[in-house]
C-alpha cells in the first residue's frame, strides 16, 4: 500500500482522513498544528495525541522530514546554502538570505530542471522529478528550525520550474499562506518562471497576491532563444503579454529578471529594446550579473557595462535595481552544490 503524503494535505483534507480512520474532527487541528507549526519528524513528537493513533498513522502516512546533508555559510554576507536529502535519496538545494526586512529563503520546486537554460546549473543533467508540496515546505521548516528564528519571505526561485509543477506548487502556496501553519503572507511569496504562457495566465486566475518573476534574460526573440529553449515555443511578445495579464487580474506588479552576459546581451542596444519591450507595464527589472558555471563559457558582464545598462533603462523610465551578489563564495548558482555533491 502507498503511503500517504500527510505534511501536503490542507486541514480539511486531513480532517476527512482522520475521520475516515474513526477518529473525532478535532484531531485534525492537533496533528496540523504538530506539522506545520511544531515542525516535527516523527509522530511519536506529537504528544497529545494517543498511542493508537500514532500507529494508524505511520502504517498509513509518510512524514516527509528533509535530512540536512550539508550547509555552506558565506563569509562575505552570511547566506547560508542548504543540501538536503529527500526520502528516495534525490537531493535538493534551498537558500536562506538575511535582509533587513527579514530572513528570506528560496526554496527548489523539483530535482533537476528540464527547461534547458544555457546559463543554469540545475538543468545540466535534466529533470529528475517534482517535488511535493510538503518537500518544498520542509524546506523552509527546516531552515527556520536550524536558525532559531521566522522566516518572513519565500521565493521558489530554486531548482526547477515552479510552473512546470503547477499543482504542487499552488498547494505549496496555499500550505504556507494558511492562518495554521506559518501564515507568510502571499504578498512576501514569489515565484520565478521562465515563461510556461498557458500556466502564468492559469496563475492569473487563481488571484493569488504572490508576486510573478519572470526570467527574461533578452531583448529580443532572437536573443532569448539563443539562451532560453523555451523561447522556441512560447515568443517573447506572447510571454510579456501573459504577464501584462497577470497584472491586470492580481493588480501585482510584476518583476522581470534579467541575468547580464558579456557581450551577449548587455549593450546599449540591448538596453533600448528591453525599454521598449516592457514600457508601459506596471514592472520592476532586476538586473543579475550572471553567476558563471564551469559547464559553460558565459561571462560576467564587467560593472561599468552593468551600470551603463541600468541608468539607460532609467533614462527610459523604467524601474530597475542590480540585484546585490550573495552567496558567490558558496556554489552561489542554483544547482552547484547539489552537483558538485554528486559528482564528488
């Protein structure tokens, strides 16, 4: 018998197991508050509840509890970079990145990555599988346990593409927005895609208040296909008018990043097109030096060319900030470490 997943069941879902087992409707507040409160590994943690239960529990149900493989701190910054175990021996990567408005962490959606970015870690080797919504709140619990302290925003921005596991990731979402569990506001959550058209504008329709991320990266069709394969299937033009939709029924702005590669898309050409790409959109750029990986030739841009690329999109009107570095002496690139870990 497959066991069921009882840390991505929402409360009513779990009521109605437990009232399939015999057992009384409040046991269902109790076992919640113990996972997504409590944070615990085993249900032998959950005191309050009897021996019996307990049992019927682990004959039915599996606690997905990550195991922290390894943990990389920055000296430079303090962001710590997390690899942690899944129950099948696969392993994903999370971040915790320290502001002052509060702890952040970003958090992987799947193992592996199938969307082929010629500039990403994760995709090297390709999709492994999805995550279930519990992996990818355990991720964030066992963060905030290690540290001894809230985490107050969460980004999927990690490992794999949060779209390409819709399902999952909306009950990931409505898991960690719930008054039961963390209670982080959806406004502190955002999700970063690299253009699925057909799920942003389902993600539209949810009218959730999370905010959407576009991975731009280019200027133009040409340009984008030259870095992003899904380019091939979905346009660039039809891709910003799925996110001028999103905005039109979240009133959410949107955020486009755009990594920075010497000399192949950080001209001044390359600028002026990005201006006229987006201008009129309720939006932010964040301008990312790129994070080069030893599989491929890419390069930073130099800083000067980074800051001659932000105060031209602002001589446009657009709104832009270069995102600060952290983590660059730590497998800072999403799927470094887990690779590396791998290949050792």
């Amino acid at each position: 018998m497959k066991m069921k997943d009882i840390k991505s069941w929402n409360l009513k879902e779990l009521g109605e197991f437990l009232l399939s087992l015999g057992e009384k409707p409040f046991r269902a507040k109790q076992i919640y508050h113990w996972l997504h409160r409590k944070h615990v590994r085993t249900f032998d943690e959950m005191t309050d509840i009897s021996n019996k239960l307990k049992e019927k529990l682990k004959e039915t149900c599996e606690l997905t509890a990550l195991q922290q493989i390894q943990v990389q701190c920055s000296r430079q910054d303090g962001t710590r970079k997390y690899l942690f175990a899944l129950s099948d021996g696969n392993m994903v990567e999370s971040v915790l990145m320290r502001y002052k408005h509060g702890n952040s962490v970003c958090i992987s959606s799947q193992v592996g990555c199938r969307m082929g970015c010629r500039f990403c870690a994760s995709t090297l080797d390709g999709l492994v599988r999805s995550l279930a919504p519990g992996e990818m709140l355990d991720q964030v619990y066992r963060i905030q346990e290690e540290i001894g302290e809230r985490v107050s925003h969460v980004v999927v921005m990690g490992t794999g593409e949060p779209l390409d596991n819709y399902d999952n990731f909306l009950k990931f979402v409505n898991l960690l927005s719930d008054e039961h569990g963390l209670h982080i506001s959806q406004r502190n959550i955002t999700v970063s895609t690299c253009g699925i058209v057909p799920k942003i504008r389902r993600l539209a329709e949810e009218k959730l208040q999370i905010t959407l991320a576009l991975s731009l990266h280019a200027s133009s069709q040409e340009k984008r296909l030259q870095l992003m394969p899904v380019a091939k299937k979905y346009g660039i033009q039809e891709v910003i008018e799925a996110c001028s939709y999103y905005f039109a029924k979240t009133g959410r702005r949107i955020t486009f990043e755009y990594s920075l590669v010497g000399g192949v898309n950080d001209k001044s050409e390359d600028a002026a097109l990005l201006a006229g790409l987006i201008r009129g959109l309720n939006c932010h750029v964040n301008l990312i030096p790129v994070n080069p990986i030893k599989e491929r030739d890419y390069v930073q841009s130099h800083p000067q060319e980074v800051l001659n690329f932000k105060n031209q999109l602002e001589k446009y009107g657009i709104n832009v900030t270069i995102r600060r570095e952290m983590g660059r002496d730590i497998d800072g690139a999403c799927g470094q470490l887990r690779k590396r870990f791998i290949e050792r």
